[in-house]
C-alpha cells in the first residue's frame, strides 16, 4: 500500500482531445495503477439550459455553493446521536443488546432531524453575530397575471377559461416546442395541476383532447411585435424597469451599502428542474407576502409590497443569519427559497476566501488523510472499511457526497448512496461507475484501482456488514452516510468535509495544468492572447470532466459551427486573392511597385492571422461543447490561481473572467503573479 501524496486525481480522462498547445499531463510514477476514462455520455436533458436553470435551480451553472440564488440550503454539519449528552442517550442493558428494530428506529429519527437542520433556515449553525444593523426594501413581486383572452380548442370547439385557467393554459401553450411535449412525467404533472385549477364540471376533460395553438399563435406574435420595437421604445422600458428595480438591488449592513442577490420573486410556471426531475410539469403557484419571511434590522422600516390587506408571514431580527428573506418553495414544500446579499457582498467575499483558504489546508493534510483511510481498507471494522473506500474515491474521482432522497425526489447519487447496480467490477483491477449524479447528469467512467479497494468492492457488492446477500438496489455502504463521514472529516480537521476535497482537487489539478503548461511553452515562439486563452479553457476544461459538469450540446451549436465555416471559407478566398493579386504585382519587377508590394505582404499577414483566430475559435468549440466551464470556475477552482496566471502571461483576466465574475473574485485580483495554490 503506497503512501502517494501525488496530487493527480485518479481519472484520466479520454473525453475529447485537448487543444494542441496543450501538453499531454506527465504520467506518474507506477505506484498506483493509472485511470482510464470512458468518453463521458451526457443525458440530453432537451430544456434551454440558461433559463431552465434561472427560473427553476437558481442557476449556477451549478452554483450548488452561492448564496446569492434563492434557493434551498444544505448544511454538511448534520446530526447524530454523538451530539447528545451522554446522560441523556438511552442506555442498553449490555454493548449491542439494543435491538435492530430501535437502532434502526433510532437512526431514521436521526436522518430526519438531519434533513430538517439542512433545510430550516430560521437559525444560525454558529450563533455568531453578523451584523448590527440591517435595512432593505424587501423582495420584487412579478407583476398580476393579465388575461388576454385568446380561447384554447378542447375535440375541436373553443372552451370558456377563467383568468386563472387560462394563465396556466398559457404557461402549457408557450411550451409548444420544446422536448418536455415529448416527456410523458411532463405531460403527467402538468394535466395533474391543470384539472384540479380546471375543476371537477369542466368541459376538459382528457389532455389529449386540447388543443393549445390558439395561444401559442397569440404568444408567438407577442414576440415578434416585441423585435418591432423602436429603440426608443425599449431604452423606455428599460429606464422603467431599472427605476422599479433599483431600491431592491442593495441592502445596507452596519452602514455599508451591499448589493442584494435574487431579489426577485419568481412567477408563477410550471417547474423544469435539470435533468429527468420527476416533478417537472408540476405548477408552481404564485408566491405573496403572506408566504414570506423578512429579516431585518430592529428599528428599521418595514419593507412595503403591493398587495393591501396582506401582511409578511413574519418579521424578524436575527443577527446570526446573512439572508433577507425566505419562503417555502412551491414544489418541494420541505425546501426554502432565499434571498442572500450578492456575490461582490462583503459577507460572500469573506465565505468564498475562506473556502479556498479551508482546500489550501487541507494541501498540507492530504498525505496524512490518504494514509489513514489507506489503512481502513483492512480494518476489521466493516464501517471504517467501507469508509476508507468512499473517501477514496472522494479524494481520486471528486465525487459529490451524496445524501439520502425523499421518494418524490430526483433518484440522483453520491458516493455515499452508491447502489450495488452503479458499480461494476472488470479484469485488472478496473471498476466501472454508471449512475445519475447531480442535475440528473449522467457520471460514466471506467478507473483502475488499488488492488486492496477493488478486493474490498467485491465484498460490498456481495454481502453486507452482517453477511446477508445484497441485491442490485441495495447499498454499496450501507453502514454510514454522508453524515457520518463528514463528523470523521471533522475529526481530521476543523471544517471539513467532503465538499472541500472537490474544492481541492479543482483546484490543485488547475494549479498544475497550468504550471506544467507555462513549463511545456519555455523557450518556445510567443503565443498570441487567444491561443493562452484557448490553454486555459483546455485546462479548466480537465477540471470540469473531473467533477463531471457536463451539459448537452448546445441547440445553437450546429449553426454556430457553420457560421464560423462560412466565415472561414471567404477569409480563405480573400487570401488567395490577395496572393494572387501580389503574385501578379511582383510579375512586374517595377520599382514603382514595391509599396504595392510591402502593402499586399502586410494584408496577406493579417489575413493570416484572422484565418488563425477563426480556426482556433471551431476548434476550441467544438472541444468545450460538451463540457460546461463555467461552474468549476464559479465555485471550486479559487480564483487567485486564474488571475496569478494571467498576470504571469500577460492574459488580460478579462478573456477568463466575465463582468459577474470580476465582481464576485473582486478580493482575489490583488494576488501576486508568483502565487500557487
């Protein structure tokens, strides 16, 4: 058993070649088998990505980590029964005399008292004060549904709706295209919520029968009249829409003017989720003041909303806590919507450096963690056993935790809720994992282990801790969850957790993609800006394949590729004829030629280096289409790697990060070039 503190993760991954600039990462020395990646298969989720994952997860691509979304929260400090005192545990008449029934009786309750500290959001963890004072204007309410009375066909005949049955039809009609028409949980949901808005003696009656094109008709030329407008017309309704958003958009915190995350209520519409969520289709009722809870400053006023006669849920002054507001969300009544400061927040700012200060420590740990639970793996405690092969694949393959589902929940996996059926055993040590993780993306791969883990995996698919055969659905750690493996990270160091190994290992493999690229291109011709740009994405394009962010081809790609093909193909002409145009000149052997000459030899350069430009952009493309960048890059690589680097190469850190991101990382820009992380 090596005691490796080699910093590559176990996975190398075979998905798509990268750039050519990019070097081949340096194979390691033979002391742990090397990985080999099955070419990851994304489930094609068939939604539109950037506004399915606004309106129903709060986008992140990803952001599973920002606070700035409203969306629902999960703690990793979860309880068990080592947080009660000792006098009050219930005390066995002999070691192991309780029996099965009340242990596991006892570790339900445990669970549940779990999921409810991960998801209430009335009361701080820490007890820490926050703040002194706090004053802001509330949340924004989306505007009344306004009926626009265009009648729905049902077995051909128009059908009389009510304003309310007809703001559903509408959220159905504007569906017309999309791929959710084709998903039969979609379809389902939605008739579900329809006919209890319908009402038993309605007309309606079966989905099949309605016909919804009338108001797709009307929505589809409510949008064209829209592209209409004249300049004039939209900077008015932007100024408008500005002006009615601008108090809401800051909070201020002991005198400090912060910005507001999603200060926006969302509408009503019908729910999407990522992936095949199994409550997609599902209505999602409009929210008012009555369901929301304000946190707020004593002493302040009252923030004021649109609705009279109604009154907020409740009022409170809770220093310990960051978020302004909260309410339970419509869909999933055990999950809460926030609404946090913003990401340039001073509070962000402050919990993002922390985070990536928290992977740095664990760096310096890493080599005594791994010959830890390298150890475990012969322990003759099944549970310690097991643990030490999930935190194995915690620490190689950066995958997520995993924590127990409700029924009615996405049926999504960690490591820790691994089945039986996710893993596979193949000749020469190699386990092969197919599952659904996170967003219901599809986490495919095939890896060499250590000979001791895949000796261990044999086992745990077989038989349990007390000997009975499993089955395909079974657990493949059935002795612990994420709970439990968190409290024995706690145990290693102050604040850790699983999440923080996908935060060092983003980070650690940027940091040295990055340092072997600078080293391969030593000595060599200068590069252009792009083509370190197009290094970069290469690299943070190993990460996201790591921790398996992936997204569908984009709908836009095909016709982006061609575009970029036809932009190709007249610069290529324009060349020739510029070549042929020179050629020509050059014929002549006149003096009088020669600034004739020099100009068509410095067109011809430039044409040139567009042709490089353009070429370097499809192939770059088409490398990422499948990979999403953008999520390691906001919440796991730190930030202080990206722009160390980019000052060490002369990179304006505006071709990595966006504007939202130049705000959110505003802390890390001051960072020296000779920075590591």
């Amino acid at each position: 058993m090596s005691d490796s503190d080699d910093d590559i993760p176990l996975v190398k991954r075979l998905a798509a070649p990268p750039a050519k600039s990019t070097p081949k990462p340096t194979p390691k020395p033979a002391a742990k088998p090397a990985a080999v990646q099955l070419q990851s298969k994304p489930r094609d989720n068939g939604a539109s990505k950037k506004k399915q994952e606004t309106e129903d997860e709060d986008d992140d691509e990803d952001n599973e980590e920002s606070e700035e979304s409203a969306s629902s929260s999960e703690s990793d400090d979860e309880g068990s029964e080592s947080d009660v005192p000792l006098s009050k545990r219930r005390k066995s008449k002999s070691p192991g005399a309780a029996s099965t029934g009340a242990k596991r009786k006892r570790a339900t309750q445990q669970k549940e008292s779990a999921k409810r500290s991960r998801r209430d959001p009335s009361s701080s963890k820490s007890g820490q004060l926050m703040w002194k004072t706090l004053r802001h204007s509330g949340v924004l309410f989306p505007p009344e549904y306004e009926p626009h009375g265009v009648k729905m066909l049902y077995d051909g005949k128009p059908v009389n709706l009510t304003p309310e049955q007809e703001e559903v039809a509408t959220m159905f009609a504007v569906m017309k295209d999309t791929d959710y028409m084709k998903k039969p949980v979609f379809l389902k949901n939605f008739w579900e919520g329809f006919k209890e808005i319908l009402g038993k003696n309605h007309a309606i009656k079966n989905l099949d029968k309605c016909d919804f094109t009338p108001i797709y008709d009307w929505h589809m030329a409510q949008r064209e009249a829209k592209k209409t407008m004249t300049k004039e017309e939209k900077d008015r309704i932007k100024k408008e829409k500005d002006e009615k958003e601008g108090k809401y958009k800051v909070a201020y915190v002991d005198g400090r003017c912060e910005p507001v995350g999603n200060f926006r209520v969302e509408p009503p519409g019908l729910f999407r989720g990522r992936g095949e969520h199994p409550k997609m289709g599902k209505i999602k009722r409009r929210i008012y003041p009555r369901d929301i809870t304000i946190n707020i400053g004593e002493g302040e006023a009252i923030p004021e909303h649109p609705y009279p006669g109604q009154t907020w849920k409740e009022i409170k002054h809770d220093h310990t806590v960051t978020w302004l507001a909260y309410w339970k969300d419509t869909i999933s009544s055990k999950d809460y919507k926030y609404v946090f400061l913003g990401a340039t927040s001073t509070f962000k700012a402050d919990s993002d450096l922390a985070k990536y200060e928290k992977a740095r420590k664990l760096k310096d740990l890493i080599v005594d963690v791994r010959k830890n639970y390298e150890r475990d793996w012969e322990n003759s405690d099944h549970k310690k056993r097991q643990m030490g092969v999930a935190m194995y694949f915690i620490d190689k393959l950066a995958l997520r935790a995993g924590h127990e589902k409700d029924d009615d929940e996405a049926d999504t996996v960690g490591c820790c809720t691994l089945k039986v059926e996710n893993v596979d055993l193949e000749p020469n040590n190699k386990v092969k994992f197919d599952f659904l993780g996170k967003d219901s993306i599809r986490y495919e791969n095939v890896v060499e282990v250590h000979p001791t883990v895949y000796k261990n995996l044999e086992r745990f698919r077989k038989i349990d801790a007390t000997g009975k055969k499993k089955k395909p659905g079974d657990q493949l750690f059935e002795t612990f969850d994420a709970q439990d493996l968190n409290k024995e990270l706690k145990n290693i160091m102050d604040g850790l957790s699983v999440k923080v190994f996908r935060t060092y290992n983003a980070s650690i493999t940027l940091d040295r993609l990055l340092a072997e690229l600078e080293e391969s291109k030593m000595g060599a011709a200068a590069q252009s800006v792009d083509e370190k740009k197009a290094d970069y994405d290469s690299a943070n394009k190993e990460v996201a394949i790591l921790c398996n962010h992936q997204r569908s081809v984009p709908k836009t790609h095909t016709n982006q590729m061609e575009k970029i093909q036809e932009k190709l193909q007249i610069l290529n002409t324009e060349l020739k004829e510029l070549e042929e145009e020179l050629a020509a000149v050059q014929k002549g052997k006149s003096d009088g030629k020669k600034a004739s000459v020099e100009s068509l030899l410095s067109k011809i350069e430039k044409k040139k280096q567009a042709i490089f430009k353009v070429e370097l952009q499809a192939r770059s493309k088409e490398d990422l289409k499948t990979v999403a960048l953008g999520t390691s890059k906001i919440n796991y690589m730190d930030p202080r790697i990206t722009v160390a680097w980019c000052k060490r190469n002369d990179v304006p850190i505006e071709k990595i990060f966006n504007k939202s991101l130049l705000g959110k990382f505003n802390w890390a820009m001051d960072v020296e070039p000779s920075f590591r992380f």
